[in-house]
C-alpha cells in the first residue's frame, strides 16, 4: 500500500480536461515538494511537474500541477491519445530519517 | 543531455548479490544527491535508496534496509547499489535517477533488469 493515494484509472476522450488526485500527509506533501512522473511501459519515467507546480523546458503547458495542505493533483487538459501512460506522484518524507514516497500511479486511458 | 545508463542486472538465486552501477554523463556528477527506484511486476515504482551529493548521507526504504548500499564514485560519474540477501520480493526494474535539488528524482535512465528466481 503506497503512502501516497491516488485513484488507480483515469481516462478522457480527446480534448478533454483529466485532472488525477495525489493524497498525502502533513510529513510529505503537506511540508515538501511534490513531483509528477510520467511512465510509459519499457521507457525510462519522465518528470512532468517538479516543485508542485513547476513545468520542465519541453513539456507542454497541457500539463499542469498544484497543491494544497497535504493534497496535489495534476491537469491535462487538451487530452491526446500518445498521453495515455501511467502517472505518478512523489515527495520526499519527513519521517523514518527520510525517504521518498511515491503513490501508486494512475493508468490513463485515452477513450 | 543527461544520461544515466544502468548496468549489472540479471538473474541471481535467492539470497544472493548483485551490484548495480549507473555509468552518468552530460553534467557535473559530484554536485547532485542521487538515486535509485524499481518497478516490480505489474506494479508501482517504489524509491529504494538515495545518496547525497557527497556521499556523507544516505537513506533507504526499510524494505532494503540493512541488506541494500548506495554508494557513489565522483571520479568515474558513477552511482552504486549493492545488493546482497536477495529475494524474490526484489525482482524489478531498477532505475538510477538523478536529483534535482529537492531530494526527489529528476532525471532518469533506462532501468537494469533485476531476477531473482532458483
């Protein structure tokens, strides 16, 4: 069971909005930053959003990230087909001397 | 660019070793904390250990606590993972990954494959 909570599927047609939830607690997302991976199968995951909120040069503004207390969640609007993948959250936790902690991913369908 | 390439998996018995090296280049090694993460079968990636930029702190998921070591040679712009009492529970993909600066992973590679089966 991860420690951080996120709904297991997604999906959305073409052009739409998609927005996935990433639940967690006041030692990680709560006092740390989040992070939002994309992974598609056999490839190496790819950072989408870094520092809550934050879009690496070349990921396109489709995407977007935010944060509130001990919650986050990630935006896709204008949905395309090549983005259906798996999606994860992360943060770094206070507790146990320290640790990543990531959720246990999303897989979005395109319909 | 950043390149992070994974290597040294394969299959090993249960209860054996295995060392993993991540060979990185495209920028300077011995500022950045460093990472590694696997993706066990049909499931999530789960973060295993982590590496400060000078090697002084590291940090391990109580999962691989006591039986995993991360450690790093600047000189050679490589990252490690020892890896010794393995299970079956270990079987994965195992990524290196590179921080950026917020002990999160930022940059990653392409994964060595880990089995441990008899």
């Amino acid at each position: 069971q991860s420690v951080l909570t996120q709904p297991p599927s997604a999906s959305g047609t073409p052009g739409q909005r998609v927005t996935i939830s990433c639940s967690g607690s006041s030692s990680n997302i709560g006092s740390n930053y989040v992070y939002w991976y994309q992974h598609l199968p056999g490839t190496a995951p790819k950072v989408l959003i870094f520092r809550n909120n934050q879009r690496p040069s070349g990921v396109p503004d489709r995407f977007s990230g935010s944060k509130s207390g001990t919650s986050a969640s990630l935006a896709i609007t204008g949905l395309r087909s090549e983005d259906e993948a798996d999606y994860y959250c992360a943060a770094w936790d206070d507790t146990l001397s320290g640790h990543v902690v990531f959720g246990g991913g999303t897989k979005l369908t395109v319909l | 660019q950043v390149q992070l390439v994974e290597s040294g998996g394969g299959v090993v018995q249960p209860g054996g070793s295995l060392r993993l090296s991540c060979a990185a280049s495209g920028f300077p090694f011995s500022p950045y904390a460093m990472h590694w993460v696997r993706q066990t079968p049909g499931k999530g990636l789960q973060w295993v250990s982590a590496i400060s930029h000078d090697g002084a702190n590291k940090y391990y998921a109580d999962s691989v606590k006591g039986r995993f070591s991360i450690s790093r040679d600047d000189s050679k712009s490589t990252l490690y993972l020892q890896m010794s009492s393995l299970t079956i529970d270990d079987t994965a993909v195992y990524y290196c990954a590179r921080d950026n600066g917020h002990w999160s992973p930022y940059y990653w590679g392409q994964g060595s494959l880990v089995i441990v089966s008899s």
